[in-house]
C-alpha cells in the first residue's frame, strides 16, 4: 500500500542498504509518502486526534464539545478501554468520528514481544470494537504507534511493525502538532501556547490530544483551541480510512 521514499530510484537504495546500520544506529525512519503529504500540505485543515481513550471522565465532554462546533475527529482507541466502555464506542461510531487503532494495551513490551504480539493487539482491539458496533470482520484501517513512530523506544521493532501493518492493509498516522497535554504538567495557558507554537507556520495539522483522565485537562482548552485554529483559517476534518 505505501510507496516509500527511494523505492524506485536504485542508486539511492545501493547507498541506503550500504548505509543501512549507520542509519538504524542513528535512527533514522523511512516515512510512508502518505503521512508525508500530509504533514507536507499546505492547505489549512486541522485534523484533531485523541488518543488513549475511551474514558468515562473526559471522552463524553470531548465529544460534547465537538458536537457543539460540529467537527469530526479522530479518536484513536485502545483496546482495553473500548472493552470497558463500549457505550462511548457506539457514541464516537454514531456521531461520525473515526475510529482508529491504538493496539490493546499501550504497553510496548507487550506490543513488541513478537509479530504475532503485535498483530493481535492489534487484531483483538478491532474485535473488540466491531463486536460493540455489531460490524462483522471489522478493522479500524488505520492505526497510531503509542509514543509515535519516531520515538527512540522500540524503534527497531516499529519499522519492522510497519510491514506488518502493511500486510494487514493498515496505514499509521503520528501527528505534526501537540498541546502536550501527556507531560500532565502544564496550566491550561501554557497547554495553548504548546498547541499556538507546534502549530506556527504549518499548513495542514494533525494534533495529538489525549482523552484520558490523567493528563491535564485538554477538555478544558478545546473550545479555545478549536477557535483558534479557526481564527487561523483551518478547516477540519477526521483521518479516514481506505475504505470510507
Ligand atoms: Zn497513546
């Protein structure tokens, strides 16, 4: 499904493979061109992301407020909240965001252990999710590495991850803006300053949020950062998958 950077173009991949351990020692991460053009687009639309949820304490006021200003959003789930609130399941499905895969327990050792590991996280969390909306052979077609697929961590294991993503006809998607509402140790104005300075000079956004409720409180700023970003001009919109 992706088409990566250099696939195509020889001499470069004779220096990548001659460069290979060099680049892995270093990090170094080969983006799909589908994430890329995304980051890269220079049209003003804001795609607004959730991720870890859903919570009983945060996921009902985060959709309220999106109810209220009418914008879609993506809420990237995970498996062991989805299984405990399947009612916020329906409601995220029924009021038309996107559901997107988060794996089923954030635990990156787990997740890692092995592909099978991987894939039935994966696999278990789409289960889960199609069995409370009643959708057979259900897959959420898109799916957000925990921590980002860039992170340090792992980062051997995600690049290998990312094949099997592809196999499973999944994309992945981080994010080019943040609140960083995750440290859990910023007041309410300096959670928009994050949002203001990560956004500065971008064309098209997508933002990481959490709706959990151990994180600072980004329910509280999403009035204020929706009306920001439409004072910058944005559109918004929810990812969506391939086939919606
Ligand atoms: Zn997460």
């Amino acid at each position: 499904m992706y088409v990566f950077f250099l696939r195509k173009k020889s001499i470069f991949l004779v220096a990548l493979l001659l460069s290979g351990l060099l680049a892995l020692s270093t990090h170094e991460i080969v983006l799909p061109t589908s994430m890329n053009t995304i980051f890269a687009s220079s049209e003003k639309v804001a795609y607004l992301t959730f991720d870890d949820g859903p919570t009983s304490s945060v996921t009902p006021k985060i959709l309220d407020i999106l109810k209220e200003y009418q914008i879609k959003a993506t809420f990237f789930l995970l498996g062991s909240n989805a299984e405990t609130h399947p009612d916020l399941v329906k409601r995220i499905y029924e009021e038309g965001h996107t559901i997107g895969n988060h794996g089923y327990s954030h635990n990156n050792a787990k997740l890692y252990a092995s592909k099978e590991a991987f894939l039935k996280e994966i696999h278990k969390t789409d289960e889960i999710i199609g069995t409370i909306l009643g959708i057979k052979n259900y897959s959420c077609h898109i799916f957000r590495f925990p921590n980002g697929s860039t992170a340090r961590a792992y980062c051997q294991e995600k690049q290998e991850a990312m094949k099997w993503l592809e196999e499973i006809g999944y994309d992945y998607i981080d994010w080019n803006a943040l609140n960083k509402d995750s440290e859990r140790k910023y007041s309410n104005q300096v959670l928009m300053e994050n949002l203001k300075e990560s956004a500065k000079g971008k064309g098209t956004l997508v933002v990481l949020m959490h709706d959990t409720g151990d994180v600072n409180k980004t329910y509280d700023i999403l009035a204020d950062s929706i009306n920001f970003l439409l004072s910058e001009g944005y559109n918004f919109k929810e990812l969506t998958s391939p086939e919606h």
